[in-house]
C-alpha cells in the first residue's frame, strides 16, 4: 500500500511488568516472547509488508535513542519525541499531523508497540480491509475477537456491514471496561469486540473529528507539525486524553466509525498473568535463561533476568521474576496488583528501582 503510513505510539511504563520492565527500559523495548525480536521491532516486522519503512514511531524523549538503535532502518525524522506523556490523542495526532503536512492523501494506521499478535497474515488482511474503509473517509478500528469475557478491556459493538466495503461493519459504540455479568453478555452475543486501539483514517479525518470536539487541541497539533521549534512551548497544555475518548466515541455516536472484525491471536502483555499465556507453556513457563531456573511439581511462570538459580517447589500458578536488584514474587490471580508496589516505591522516594 504505497499510500500507508503506519504510526506507532511507543509510551507508557509497564508497571504491572515490574522489576522487568522499568522507566528507562519500559516494555516495548524488551524480548518478552522469547523471539529474539522486542516487542517493538515485532511490531514493525509484523507492518513492514505493508509499510516498508514508512512508520513513525511516536515515543518520550528518554528512549529516543533506544528506539532508533532498535529501528536502524527507520529515518531519524520518522522517530518523534514527546516532552512528556500526554497521552494517545497527542501521540497520535502529533504524527498524524506530521503526515497530513506531507500527504494530505496518505492513510495512516496506528498500532501500540508493545502487543503482540500470533496470526500476522490476519492482521495484514484486516489492515488492508480498514485502510480501504480509511480511504472512504471513515475513521476505523480493528475489533478482535474476545476470547474469554475481560473486564480489563475497552469494547465496540459492531453494526451492519457497509456496501462496496467487503469486511467493515458500521460500529455502533464504544463501550469501558464492562462489568464481568455484562462482560459475559458481550461474548456470548457475538456483536462485540475487544477495542485494542488499533485506528486507521486519513490524517485529515482523524484531525477533523478531534477539532469537532477540541478545536484548540487539533490546531496545537498542527501548529507544531508546521514549526517543529514550538513542539516545547505548546506541548505542556495539550489535554491528557485517549483517541478513544476524544475520537472514536463520540464520532462512533455520530455513525461515523467502521470496524473490521478480526481474530488476530492478539495480547497486549499487560501483566504477568498475561505474559505466561503467551509463552504458552504447559508447566512452569520460563522467561529468559532456562539453565538458571528448576522447579518440581510447579507451574506458572519464572522471568530469570539475573544470575542467581531460581528454584520453585510444590506451588501452582506462582509468578517469580528475578532481576538484579528486585525480586517479585506473586501468583498469576494478583498480577495485576503489582502496580501497587510501583506506586508505594514512588511515594517512597525509591527511583532506583522504578
């Protein structure tokens, strides 16, 4: 697709992945399938049928560096630095004005850096089918295929199908995090999929929409894609706000959204818990060097990252993930409260070990 940019927000600081993932070594920047490849550069490989190198990754200021010596085949131009974390709407938008500067008639599609995605060919199929929607005007999201009834995730309930478009429905909402009773209703319906922020539209669309709801907010973005010098003047006022909420919902009420159902064999490793599920290991899945890890009537998951023999004996699904100044030991059920720790190291002053 020659007219296909794709937009990579790389941010966030993976606190239930903690010890392993940290502030200056968040999670997109780590081999967490045991691939070789980090969560980044995977995502870049699974798009590069369809870019080639016309990405742009938007990251902070602090892994700019660690970004383009993972992507050396990305132009240093294509690699936009954010001052401080504002967000996806800023992320996303900021790049989208970029490229609304250079083409007008380019179609991006943004994708999170630090998910993972079994079935690529599906992917590509289904990026493909929005980006044809994109080029119709309609802003668009991939829906996936909810394998179990999460209360974690974001939902969209998809409509009819759209004429002249061959696998894009109309959605018909967005709807937060749900609660388990409705969550349940969500899959067994069959009308509803997971919305794993994955957007598609012209630059101009997307920006549009934005000035609809936040005329100041679209015209920052485009004042700094014009002079790049007032990037750290503006930047601090932009609103902290996700596409989700300054786009897709309410343009979703307006019926401007599509969606394109897939099943993807997608995660978004967010904890632990999420991460043994991908390394998908019967047993006591291992992370990192397995010659330093024994383990007798066990399972869950060991992350071996420091020096030291981990041994687990007689426990089930136990999380242990050893660095080398921080040890975690948990079970998959409470992975997701280790951001609890984060933010008690936080209030304590311990940067050290954030």
């Amino acid at each position: 697709m020659d007219d296909f940019w794709a937009v990579v927000p790389a941010g966030g600081s993976g606190t239930r992945l903690w010890p392993l993932s940290r502030r200056a070594r968040p999670k997109f920047l780590l081999d967490l399938t045991g691939s070789g490849r980090t969560l980044l550069q995977a995502t870049v490989d699974r798009l590069e049928p369809l870019t080639g190198d016309r990405v742009v990754v938007v990251t902070g200021a602090a892994h700019r560096e660690a970004v383009l010596d993972q992507l050396p085949v990305l132009d240093p131009a294509d690699v936009l630095a954010e001052p401080s974390p504002r967000d996806s709407m800023a992320a996303i938008g900021l790049a989208a004005a970029v490229l609304e500067r250079r083409d007008p008639d380019t179609v991006l599609g943004s994708f999170a850096a630090d998910h993972v995605i079994a079935d690529p060919d599906a992917f590509r199929a289904a990026v493909n089918a929005g980006a044809a929607a994109a080029r119709a005007g309609w802003l668009v999201t991939i829906g996936i295929a909810p394998t179990h009834p999460a209360t974690g995730f974001g939902y969209v309930r998809v409509g009819e199908l759209l004429p002249d478009l061959p696998g894009v429905h109309r959605a018909e909402a967005f709807v937060e995090k749900p609660s388990a009773d409705v969550a349940r209703e969500y899959v067994a319906g069959g009308d509803h999929r997971w919305n794993a922020g994955m957007f598609l539209a012209r630059p101009g669309v997307l920006l549009d929409l934005l000035a609809e709801q936040d005329p100041d907010f679209a015209a920052d973005l485009r004042r700094i894609a014009a002079d790049p010098a007032l990037l750290e003047e503006i930047w601090p006022r932009l609103p902290r706000i996700a596409v989700d909420h300054a786009v897709a919902e309410p343009a979703a009420a307006a019926g401007r959204v599509a969606v394109v159902p897939a099943d993807l064999g997608w995660d978004d490793v967010g904890d632990f818990a999420s991460l043994g599920t991908v390394a998908g290991e019967a047993g006591l899945t291992v992370v990192g060097d397995p010659a330093q890890v024994r383990s007798v009537d066990a399972s869950g998951l060991v992350v071996a990252d420091g020096s030291r023999v981990v041994a687990v004996v007689g426990l089930d699904d136990v999380v242990v993930v050893d660095t080398p100044d921080a040890l975690l030991v948990t079970t998959a059920a409470r992975a997701q409260d280790v951001r609890r720790i984060v933010t008690e190291l936080g209030d304590e002053g311990r940067d050290e070990l954030l």
